[in-house]
C-alpha cells in the first residue's frame, strides 16, 4: 500500500504489562481467533507515528513532525517534493521473501532498492517483522548515496519502539475491532486482520475496513442507513453496491495533505468480494451493525 501512498507524498486488547520494553508477547503465535483479537487490539491502542522521533527523522534528512496518513500509517517529507519517508504497520499476510537474508534489530527483515531515475531520488522499500502476526513496512526516497542505509537505520528504530508501546491519544477506531461486527450479525469472521475483517453474511462475502480518506474522496451519497450517509464512488444510480463508505465522527485535525483528498474522515469501508450475487438488503444488513460499533 505504501508503494501508492509515495507518490502521493511527492505530490503534495488493551492488557496488563503495556509499555514494557522487551515484552515477548508480539513474538508467540496466538492460538485462536480470541488470542488473535486481543493481540490485535493491543496493537490498535500504538501511535504508529510515534514509532519514529524526531532525532531519528533530522539524522536521516528529515525535519518535520510525522503525518498521520492512514489509521496505519505516516510519513515525513522535506523541502524537496520527491524525497519523503512513509511507514506503516499491518498484519502479516505470509512469509517474508524466502530469499530475505537481512535482519533488522535481531528480526527478519527484506531490503529492496530500486534503481533512480535519471536525475531522481533512490527508493527503498524496507519490510520487518513485528512478532508473529504484524510487520513492519517502510519506503524512504532520499538523494543520499548511502543507498537503502537510512532506511534500515529507521526501520530498526521503529521496530525497537514497537516493543514500547506508545499509546495513541484521542485516534477514532482505537478500542474498535472489526471483527465485532461479525458477532452483532451472528458470524464467524474467515479472516482477522489490525483493521479489517473479512466475513460471509446470507452467501455473501464482505471485506470490512476502518480507515481514514479525504472527503474528495468518499464519492456521492448513494443511501442512507439509520441517519448515516453512505457513500460510492463508482455507483450508478439504481444499481448495487461493489465498495462503499460511511464517515464517522467529524472531519480529522488537518495536515499537510490534505490539499490532496480534503479534509480526512475515519469511515467504514465494506468492500463485496462477489458483487454479481449482491442485494442492497444485505448491504444495508452488515453497514447497519458495523455502524453503531464504529461510531462507538
């Protein structure tokens, strides 16, 4: 996802014992989808943008506060449009590269740079494992000719504070687990993710998403479910939905992005994996429970 999220930049649970330094819990694979949720709502409750300082940015050539870009992610730039740093953290959906030899802060780890463009920025995309069940992703474009080496140096930095666990402040979706949803429509969740569920409801297969996205971006208001608007961005009047949105809360403190998509939302986002077989019945259904457990 990062991969999409640089060019965008050059263009403009909870349980005892949090904090502890050194904590193994990330490291011992859940057993169940109960220790797997908790798992993952302890790791909901971290600041992913203050898994980087600002020492660790200015040593590396970049100045400014990290800016929250997603529920997952951030990122700093500089004066230079093309040179930026963006990381984030999500669930580990496989094993690393089997031709991985790297290892950052004792973990494993994949560095791949790739080549500049005449006159542009080297790029590295550094990948580290959080523990058993998250990881780690940073890309960094930067003119410096130490090649992927501040890359590395930060992404072992953010690996280290993880095991700290700064705690996030007031961030919408939080204490929210998305598989809640599937208890509330009496489920069983196929796939438990940091923030998104996947589930089959009445022969339908949903993918449920808290995240955050520019008011530009949310599409027109397509109907309505109990007083809250639900958005599309490629539906035609009078058909069913493929992907669609409800912003919860009111709009996110600005940043430097925001010239970009507009002012952020959190949302909802529930994606249809089968949308020939769709009903709006069944939509209005899965956005009517998840709704109410989002907005809190």
């Amino acid at each position: 996802m990062l991969r999409r999220l640089l060019p965008l930049i050059a263009c403009c649970v909870v349980l005892s014992g949090c904090g502890q330094a050194g904590a193994d819990h990330w490291s011992v694979p859940p057993t169940g989808d109960a220790e797997l949720r908790a798992l993952l709502e302890r790791a909901r409750a971290i600041d992913v943008c203050a898994l980087l300082g600002s020492g660790e940015l200015a040593e590396a050539g970049f100045g400014d506060t990290p800016v929250p870009i997603e529920l997952d992610g951030c990122a700093a730039i500089t004066d230079d449009p093309e040179v930026s740093v963006a990381w984030q953290v999500t669930s580990a959906v496989g094993p690393l590269d089997p031709q991985a030899d790297a290892t950052i802060d004792g973990a494993p780890a994949v560095v791949r740079e790739t080549a500049p463009e005449p006159g542009g920025p080297r790029s590295c995309e550094t990948t580290v494992r959080l523990g058993a069940v998250l990881e780690l992703h940073l890309d960094l474009a930067s003119r410096s000719a130490e090649s992927c080496a501040p890359a590395t140096r930060l992404a072992g930095a953010a690996a280290a504070r993880w095991r700290a666990e700064p705690r996030r402040t007031s961030t919408p979706f939080a204490n929210t687990d998305p598989c809640a949803v599937t208890a509330a429509l009496g489920v069983r969740p196929d796939a438990v993710r940091l923030w998104e569920c996947q589930f089959e409801y009445r022969g339908q297969k949903f993918l449920l998403t808290l995240d955050q996205v520019g008011e530009q971006q949310l599409g027109a208001v397509y109907f309505e479910v109990d007083g809250h608007p639900v958005h599309c961005d490629d539906c035609e009047a009078g058909g069913l939905m493929h992907a669609v949105r409800v912003p919860i809360g009111a709009p996110l403190p600005a940043t430097a992005f925001d010239a970009e998509g507009g002012p952020r939302r959190a949302a909802v986002s529930l994606l249809t994996i089968q949308p020939d077989d769709l009903t709006p019945e069944v939509v209005t259904d899965v956005l009517r429970a998840a709704v109410p457990l989002a907005a809190g």
